[in-house]
C-alpha cells in the first residue's frame, strides 16, 4: 500500500463513516443567539489587545471575537460554510463545546496515527498524510 492510498482509503472510510456536523451535533438544548457567516472558508488570524481576529480565505478581516473559544467555535461551525450558525450565549458553554468537538476530532487523529504506524513501520509522514485526510474532509483541528 502507498501512502496515496492510505490517504484515500481512510478519507473514504471517514467520509462513509458520517462526519459530526459541528456544532449541531455537539450543541444542546442550549440558548444559542443566530449568527450570518459569509458563505466562505474561515480561517484564525492573529490576536489583537486581546481580541482575536478571523479571516477569509482571502485574507480579509471577517470579524474579531474577545475568546479564542470563540473564534474556534466560528471556524469549526464554518467547515460546510452555512449562512448562519447557532451560537450559545454563554462562554463556558462554547468552551465546553469547542473541546468536545476537539476530542472527537483528536480521537480520528489517534485512529489514523495508529494505523499509519502499523502500516507504514518505519515511515516518517504520518502528520503529513493526516494532514491532507483532513484537508481532503475540509476538517480542521486548532
């Protein structure tokens, strides 16, 4: 097996497997305020007097948010680009959300590590090919 298609095979397993939609299958009977996004990929910019900024693809300012809780919050809502996401109105409710979803996430990363590993013994790109099973599944892991 090459390293193409183990990054193929396990894009496709995940993918088959169903994705959680972030936040909706992490959100509870919360109070949630409705917030409009552009409808383009996001992306963390830099943190500004304490306030963090995000950003289109494009490098345009989109927003600045008081908690990078937050801002992940946003970015992992974005990944299939609504038009608007559900934000709950307390922090400690998007922390609690935003590391949950972390989790699950981390818990895919592990599978795949493990399997690289046992597939690939002596190979060196196991960050490289998780790293473009989550780019090829529009995933992202702040």
């Amino acid at each position: 097996m090459t390293e193409k298609e183990f990054i193929s095979g396990w894009t496709k397993k995940i993918a088959e497997a169903g994705i959680k939609n972030f936040p909706d299958d992490f959100i509870k009977d919360l109070s949630t305020e409705v917030f409009k996004l552009p409808g383009k990929t996001l992306v963390i910019g830099q943190e500004f007097f304490g306030s963090h900024e995000i950003l289109t693809i494009d490098g345009d300012s989109f927003l600045q948010v008081s908690s990078y809780s937050k801002a992940k919050y946003i970015v992992y809502a974005n990944r299939l680009k609504p038009k608007i996401i559900k934000i709950p109105l307390l922090v400690s409710e998007i922390k609690t959300i935003v590391s949950n979803y972390e989790i699950y996430l981390d818990g895919i990363l592990k599978e795949i590590k493990i399997d690289y590993n046992k597939i690939f013994p002596d190979g060196k790109n196991s960050i490289m090919s998780v790293n473009e099973i989550f780019k090829i599944l529009n995933l992202n892991r702040y």
